[in-house]
C-alpha cells in the first residue's frame, strides 16, 4: 500500500516512513492513497473472529510492504495478552444504546487498544533496521499515558511527553509520572494541550531538529493509530447489528483521531449511518460541519479535559477527503488557517462530510446530569467523555442502534463521577500503587526553545 501526505499528493510513502515519520515533513498528515474495500462476502466471513483474529486481518491490510501475517498474529496477541477482558473491548446494552468500553487495557483508556500494539511495532521495526528514535508526544491526558505503559523500558526509542500542568485528572497524570524507568519523560508545560500540540508539531516541522534526534510521534496524527482503532468499530458493529442494518457511532471528539478511524471503517464497508461527532463546550468541531467555517476559538478547561481541544489534528484527513484528495485545496485551507485564524469549506465539500457526520454538545451541567442518570437508572458509572457521547446521542433522534464510545475508565475522573453520583470509582486492584507512588516531571514554561533543549540534552543514547 502506498501513502501519501495530505499536502502533497505527488509522493508515494511506504508503512514503515508512515510509522517512523508520523507527521510529514511538509506538515501534513499521512492517508493510505487508496482504502481498501471489503466485499460482502469478505465481510460475512469477517464477523464470527474473535477481536484477535479479527485485528490481524484490519491491522494487515494497511501494513504488508513492512509486516508478514505471522508477524502481525504475534504483535497482535502479545500486545493484548495483559487487558482485563479475552475480546479486548467488553459491549454492554441499554435499551437503543449499547456502550462499548474500550479501557480494559493497562492504563483504562481506549488509546491503550493501539498504543500496545504500536509499541510492539516500533521494536520490531527498529530491530530489523538497527535504527534508535525519540518519541515526542504531546496529551490532553491519555495518550501520554497508554504511550509510556507501550515504550517503557523498551530498548533502542526514549519518549519525552508534553503535558499541559493542571488540566488533566490528578489519575491521569499519575499514570504517567509514576513511572520509573530510564526512556521515559514528563514534561508538565504552562500551558493548555493546544499549545502542547502546536510544538510538538513545530518541532517536527524542524528538520534540523527532528533528523538530529531522529524523532518521530504517536499522537493520533500518526496514521498506525487510527488503523489499529478501525477494528473495534467492526468487531462492535459485527456483534450488535442485524443483517447489513445500518447503526450509529456516538464518539466523544477532541483530536479527531477515534472517529476518523470509524469513517475509514465505513469507507471499508462497515454499513455506518452517522458519525456522531461528541463535544463538549470547545465545539470548533460542531460549529465547523453547521456552519462550514473552521475557527479555534480559547479552549476552555472542562470536567471531560481530554476534549479541551480547539485545533482538532485529524479534522485535516477529513478536509482532504471532502476536498477529493486535492493536496492544493488542502494547502490553501491550511494557509487560510494561519494567516486568517480560520477556513471556509465550500458548499460540496460541507454536504460530503455532512453525508457521514452529524454533532452536538453537551455543557458541564448536562455531563453532570448524565453520569447521575445512569447511575440511577442503569446502575452503571461512566466518566465525564463517555456521558458526553451518551448525552449527545440522546439529543438526536436518529433511525437505529447507537453505539457509544466509552473511552476511559471512571475512575480516571473519580472525583467528577463521586460529586455527581455521591460514590467514589475504584482503580482496578492492581493499579492503585500510583496513587501513593512518587511522582517525576519536569515543569517548563511555554518556550520552544527551552523544550528543544531539554529532549537535546537527554535524548542521545
């Protein structure tokens, strides 16, 4: 399979530039240059494998050039050997909506479910190619985490995270920075995730800088995240839907990188309606598909602090789809963002992404309310990004079974879930340790030069 850069569509990239690059040295964002399609046949014979076996065969069409089958069944079994459940995810039904939790993974987020497998990926690619890289990250609280629980201790790749100081779950931040090991570090910015994000890709955009350390990302901006999440949506889809009957995917969006992963599901040929993209009150997201316009406005800082985002990463692979894979559109709208602080869609390009999304928000008393209500009604406690999903898909009214992504464990959120229910989440058993084990981070200010200098000087092997 070749690749291609969302701003240049001219030059081919294999798996394995995708992988180790993760952003374009353009600044664009890697997309397959044509999805593959599974005919209803192949579909049929897909929908009674277990999750594994079902990963392998997802996993293996976006990966052959880099990955033989054996090769793919090992990472796939050794990265899911330790999460709470056999099948990976675990689907529970309530009435028209079914949640699907997707944090039985060693950190209780679903970025564990790629993450695990990526972290495998890297050493055996790394191995194969006598190669070291750093790995720069930036988190709005998760993906820090389920990347250090993949990358530590491995040999040959350091990872240094960037997260903005007091804006993430105390949970959160103790699953990163309780981790001892030599390849690992936290870096707390004085700032909020967007910035995080800005310099992660600054850095990337130097190409001194980055071939110097040989640096490379797994933000969900890196493509093998999003193939390694489009099986979730046809192993959940396989299991709840009727024969060829269209459902719903409410997903709670901040980066954009989950619910693509369910719009190349449906290009695939996973019979999807809509896409239900789930925000909370940083809704660049909803505002962009009603009105056109994509605009960051300030990111406010919310109880479902994964979502406080205002430049969504991933919306680019949706633009560039809509824009009919045209690197030149895709250009100009980038450009528009930076000299003007917004773009417009045309009308055609709107009505194509319209055809497969709808949005809506949710504000903090309403998240507030929904964890309540299925405390009280369902008996079930979900975290504040999960009720953002279970309290916008209430508000459509759309035909069929909806599918509710329920991205991470309650008890990253204990203190939101206890003051709206009245009871306290447990972390699993064998995780509690981090709440009373020392924590290691460094805190720097917003100053790229300063971050530079701190990944220059302990990068080097």
């Amino acid at each position: 399979m070749d690749y291609i850069s969302t701003r240049n569509s001219q030059k081919n990239f294999t798996f394995k530039d995708v992988f180790l690059k993760g952003l374009a040295s353009d600044g664009g964002l890697f997309v397959p240059k044509k999805i593959p399609k599974f005919a209803s046949q192949e579909l049929e014979n897909l929908k009674n494998l277990s999750y594994k076996e079902l990963a392998i065969k997802i996993i293996l069409k976006f990966c052959k050039d880099e990955f033989n089958e054996k090769e793919i069944r090992d990472l796939v079994n050794s990265s899911y050997k330790n999460f709470r459940v056999d099948d990976v995810v675990k689907i529970k039904k309530f009435g028209k909506i079914n949640l699907l939790e997707l944090f039985h993974g060693p950190t209780l987020a679903f970025k564990d479910i790629a993450m695990q497998v990526i972290g495998n990926m890297y050493e055996k690619i790394l191995k194969k190619n006598n190669l070291k890289v750093n790995i720069v990250v930036a988190t709005s609280g998760d993906t820090g985490a389920a990347a250090i629980s993949a990358i530590r201790d491995r040999k040959n790749m350091k990872i240094f995270v960037l997260h903005p100081e007091n804006k993430i779950s105390e949970v959160q931040r103790k699953f990163m920075t309780t981790v001892d090991s030599n390849n690992v570090f936290n870096i707390a910015l004085a700032s909020n995730f967007d910035e995080c994000q800005k310099f992660v890709k600054l850095m990337f955009a130097d190409n001194d800088f980055r071939n110097s350390i040989n640096m490379t990302g797994v933000n969900s901006i890196n493509w093998s995240r999003i193939v390694i999440q489009i099986v979730y949506y046809f192993f959940s889809y396989f299991k709840i839907a009727k024969e060829n009957e269209k459902i719903n995917y409410s997903v709670p969006t901040g980066n954009f990188g989950d619910i693509f992963a369910g719009y190349i599901a449906k290009k695939m040929g996973l019979p999807i309606n809509k896409l239900i993209i789930a925000t909370n009150s940083n809704d660049i997201l909803k505002r962009a598909i009603s009105t056109g316009i994509y605009k960051p406005l300030k990111v406010e800082h919310t109880i479902s602090p994964s979502m406080d985002i205002q430049v969504a990463s991933n919306f680019e692979r949706l633009v560039f789809d809509a824009c009919s894979c045209s690197s030149d559109k895709m250009i100009k709208l980038m450009n528009d963002l930076d000299e003007r602080g917004e773009f417009k869609l045309e009308k055609n390009q709107l009505e194509k992404i319209s055809k497969n999304f709808c949005s809506e928000s949710l504000s903090e008393q309403e998240t507030k309310s929904v964890i309540k209500d299925m405390h009280n009604k369902q008996k079930i406690l979900v975290d504040p990004h999960t009720a953002v999903a279970i309290g916008v898909a209430n508000k459509m009214s759309l035909e069929g079974n909806t599918v509710i992504l329920a991205t991470a464990h309650p008890s990253k959120f204990s203190e939101t879930v206890m003051k709206a229910t009245g009871i306290k989440p447990d972390l699993p058993e064998n995780l509690e340790n981090i709440l009373v084990t020392k924590e290691k981070y460094e805190k720097l200010p917003k100053d790229l030069k300063k971050i530079k200098n701190y990944i220059l000087e302990r990068c080097n092997y």
